[in-house]
C-alpha cells in the first residue's frame, strides 16, 4: 500500500535550472494536485488533474508545467528555477466527485527544494 | 484575498483538556469543509470533514462543527493526547465534483504532558 509517492525527498537547484519533481500514485485515484508549502502560507494549489489528459491551473501556476499522460504519474516540471520556488510540494490524489469530501486527499511525504 | 483563515497561528493545552481549533471563512459557496493533521516532514493527513447541510460531525475524538451564518468551524478534540501535537489545516471545497480544495494557513498544536 505505497499511496502517493514522490521523488526526490530533497533538492538543491541553482537559479536557472530546470527539473521534474515526480508523484505517482498506486490507489486509482483520477483526481491530482500540486501544493507549495510555504512558513506562514499554508498549501497553495499550483496545478491540478482530474484525469489522464486534463490538467488546469491552481492559485500559483506561474513557472510550473504540469502534464497527464496516465492516472497514476502526475509531474511537476519548473521549468526555470528561481529561489522564490524554495518550498516544500506536496502531490496529493483523491477520488473524484464527492467521495473526494468524504475521504479526502492522499498526500505524499513531500519534497523540499531549495533554488540558490 | 484569502477565503480560509485559521487567525490563530499556535494553541497550547494540557494533556487530557479539550482543544478546540478555529477557522473562518469568507466564500459563502463553499460546500464541504475538511481538517487535516501534519506531522513535521511528513504530508498532511485528512482528519474529518463536513457539508455545509450539516452542522457537526464527530469520529471518534474528533468533532467538527459548523456555524453557517457565522462561517465558522471549529474542530474540537477531546481529551487531548500528546500524540496531538501537530499543524492542523481548515480546508475548504466548493460545490461541483472537481471543485479546488483551498487551505487556510494552519494552526500548530502542543499537548502538554
């Protein structure tokens, strides 16, 4: 029962590096989502799918790129980094539809990337 | 403008007392209401929710209610235990299936001893 799995645990990038952070989940879940936790700001959603093929942004999109291609892998490219994407992310999944509610979302342990 | 506020950033109480978090919110279309528990360097946990045709809903030592007209909820915890001690985030979903799940700024937690 792995749930949601994100790679890597840890990051240092130097500004203008470009790098994938990775989540995949094992539970069937069409439902995905990326958060930034940041001291103060609680989780912001940057980018989320409701199935392979769809994505849409969130409250923070700029600098990330998000792609779909199947249900279980949902990426999260920065494309540029820059240290204003210091942050810890968190991918989550649910199911879809209002069991999304009654069960909520699965997060993974998160990444914390650092842009120097 | 930030519509899920936790206004209080930290609580501390004693083991066995009750803890009661706060969370107000702004957007009136919000339909489901959910807490989630954060261990350091670990990803939150969901804890409880509610819909807004309800006005609490408890699971175990956890309740959660809901003032509508105030736009409040609180989740209370009783009795509290050590294990406890975490960051507990208000979240908050609005009505449609895929609906965005926007989270306040948390509340940190200690259960004393």
């Amino acid at each position: 029962n792995a749930g949601v799995t994100q790679t890597p645990k840890f990051q240092v990038l130097k500004t203008g590096q470009s790098m994938t952070l990775q989540c995949a989940q094992d539970m069937n879940h069409e439902y995905m989502s990326w958060y930034r936790q940041d001291p103060g700001m609680g989780l912001r959603l940057i980018h989320y799918s409701v199935g392979a093929g769809i994505t849409d942004q969130g409250e923070v999109p700029n600098g990330y790129n998000v792609s779909r291609s199947t249900t279980e892998d949902f990426p999260l490219r920065l494309l540029s980094a820059a240290p204003s994407q210091t942050s810890v992310y968190f991918c989550a999944s649910s199911f879809a539809g209002t069991n999304r509610n009654n069960y909520g979302y699965t997060f993974g342990s998160g990444t914390r990337l650092t842009v120097v | 403008d930030q519509q899920v506020k936790q206004n209080s950033p930290s609580l501390s109480v004693q083991e066995g007392r009750i803890s009661i978090l706060n969370c107000d919110y702004t957007n009136s279309m919000f339909d489901y209401f959910l807490w989630y528990k954060k261990y350091p360097a670990e990803g939150p946990t969901f804890l409880i929710s509610i819909s807004s045709i309800k006005d609490k809903n408890e699971d175990g030592r956890f309740t959660v209610f809901l003032n509508k007209s105030a736009k409040h909820l609180s989740l209370h915890i009783v009795p509290s235990q050590p294990g406890d001690s975490a960051v507990y985030f208000c979240a908050a979903s609005g009505k449609g299936a895929n609906s965005k799940l926007t989270f306040g700024k948390g509340i940190t937690l200690s259960v004393r001893p």
